[in-house]
C-alpha cells in the first residue's frame, strides 16, 4: 500500500515534467526566427580567405571631406572608404543571391536596353543575379547576353494612364514578389530605377539591412529645403525640423525581410492616404523618406550611388556608379 501510494504521488509529478518538456521544445522550435528572416549571407562576422593579400588598413588616414558615417553609426559608402578585394573575397564565397526588380512600364521600356547592358558590366560582377522586370510590353523586353549565374524574369503588369498611378503600385508589387518567389531563393533585394545606367562598380560594399541612397540633388542643402511631404494629414508627413538625409525613391534595398517591412508599410500607409483622398508630394519616394526617417538605415550609398546626368559632378563625388539618364518626362509619361 505504501508503495503504491508513492507511485500515485510520482505519477503527477512525472506528467507534469513531461508537459513542461513539450511546452520547452516547442517554445524552441517554434519560437526561433524564419530562415528567411535573415539569409545565409547575413551574419554578425566577415571571413576572409586565409592568407589574403590587401593593402593595409588605417583608421587615421583616409578621406576627410567627406562624412563616413551617419550620427546613429551606419556606414556612407563613399568611392576611398572600402576596399573593393577584400569584399568580393568576403561575400563571393558566401554564394549570395541578388534579386533586382526595375519597372519599365509604357514608353519607360526604351531605357531597358542601356540598363541591363551597364548592369552586366558592373553590377556585383561574379555573384549570383535576378533581374525582374515588370512591364505591360513584354514582347518589348531585349534580349541581353547575361553572365553566368545571372538571369531574368519578365513579370507582365497593366498599363496606366497616370505616372503616379505606376509609381504607387511598386510598393505593392514588390511586396508580393518577396511574398511569392524571393524568400525561396534570394538574399538580398535592390529596387531601381529603369531610366538609369551603371558606370562603374556597385557591388558588396553596398550590402546590408536596410540599404538607403542619398539624393544627388539636396545632400548638400539644409532639410529645410528637402521636399519631403508637408501634408500634416499625410502618412508620409514630415513636419519641418525634422529627418535625417532626403533619399532616393529610385535606388534602395537590403535584406528580403527589411525590404519587405519597407513595401508593406509604404503600401498601407498611401492606401490610407488615398481612402482620404491625399497623395504625397512625391509618391512612394514621399513615403520611403518618412520610413526611413523613422527606420533608419543600416548602411547608406552616397550620391555617387545615383547621380544625375545633367548635374555636373562635385568634388567630393569622385565616380558616378549609376545615374539617372537625361529624358523629356513629356516623351515618355503618360501624364507631366
């Protein structure tokens, strides 16, 4: 009887440690980050092949007109702040996957050509790269000789009689090809602009979380001369005063998952605008400004990253790696 006794008092206790393993394991399993949160190329440390041979790195010498690092400690990549061997020995190793999405939609297709062409000469050269294309005329799409381990995808889109209309669509397109295809077997995203061409190299150096570019046009004005949406009832209000660095709407990316966190705010937020009958000054730029205001960016590309070919190039700008060609907006928007 005692011992019995004993067994009934042991077989709770014996259920109760068996239910608390259960809840711990699944606590563990389930509870861990998707894989796809942060990809096979995203680590906390860098390693280099051994015995890698590199010019010297120095933390006294270096540039000094420009600025290198933003206040929060994020990078700003500038042509002399990195050293492009040391990188590609970096991340070649990893096998990273590069997706790209560039819209080309109506008259916009006539820039296509120029861009992939410029892309397969400089844009991370020897890594593995998807360029998705959205268009309403796909029959329109070149055929461009693509490297190794590159390849495109065209996705069909309507067409719009309004810019703007295209313009906010992105947001949303964007989202769904993360959703849809991206997770399953790319790294990191960039999202550019089709009316734009590559001169020289962009490649690792411009990897990280959240990838912002600054604007050629007012990195060396005061924020309160940037345009950034003034509409107190907007969703991508900015009130005077406040913001970092005004950025580009045509040149952004990062990680799939904070890319996809971007879209799908910008996407909520004009939606919200429009049921109120508001659209900001600038479209999805408009709002990319106020995410990135609040959500700063992990790494930032200078102008060098998106020039404009008919500025003419400061001193500190010491190359042009992608710029945005000179058009007639009349010639090839559906509406000015």
């Amino acid at each position: 009887m005692q011992m019995y006794a004993m067994n009934s008092k042991a077989v709770p206790a014996i259920l109760l440690t068996l239910l608390l393993m259960v809840v711990l394991y699944y606590y563990l399993t389930q509870s861990r980050v998707p894989t796809y949160v942060i990809p096979t190329g995203y680590v906390f440390h860098l390693e280099t092949p051994d015995h890698l041979q590199y010019s010297q790195p120095s933390i006294v010498k270096g540039r000094t007109d420009v600025v290198a690092v933003t206040p929060w400690l994020a990078p700003i990549v500038w042509e002399g702040t990195f050293n492009p061997v040391l990188l590609d020995s970096i991340y070649k190793q990893k096998k990273i996957s590069i997706a790209v999405t560039v819209f080309a939609v109506g008259k916009y297709i006539m820039f296509l050509k120029n861009f992939l062409e410029t892309a397969e000469q400089h844009f991370f050269v020897g890594f593995n790269v998807h360029v998705y294309v959205f268009t309403d005329r796909p029959k329109e799409v070149p055929k461009v000789n693509m490297a190794v381990g590159r390849q495109l995808t065209v996705r069909s889109v309507p067409s719009s009689k309004r810019w703007q209309e295209i313009s906010a669509r992105r947001m949303e397109l964007i989202q769904k090809l993360i959703e849809e295809q991206l997770r399953k077997n790319s790294d990191y995203i960039f999202c550019l602009d089709v009316d734009s061409k590559f001169h020289d190299r962009w490649g690792a150096e411009s990897l990280g979380g959240l990838v912002a570019v600054i604007h050629p046009g007012y990195y060396l004005d005061d924020r309160g001369k940037f345009p950034y949406e003034r509409q107190s009832a907007s969703k991508a209000y900015v009130a005077h005063g406040e913001g970092d660095f005004y950025y580009c709407g045509g040149a952004f990316g990062g990680i799939l998952e904070e890319v996809y966190l971007l879209a799908n705010t910008c996407r909520s937020n004009f939606e919200e605008d429009a049921k109120n009958g508001i659209e900001a000054a600038w479209q999805e730029e408009s709002h990319l400004n106020r995410y990135m205001w609040i959500n700063k960016p992990s790494k930032v590309l200078s102008p060098e990253y998106l020039w404009q070919d008919f500025k003419p190039r400061n001193p500190e700008v010491k190359t042009v790696r992608f710029s945005g060609v000179i058009k007639n907006y009349a010639d090839i928007r559906p509406n000015v």
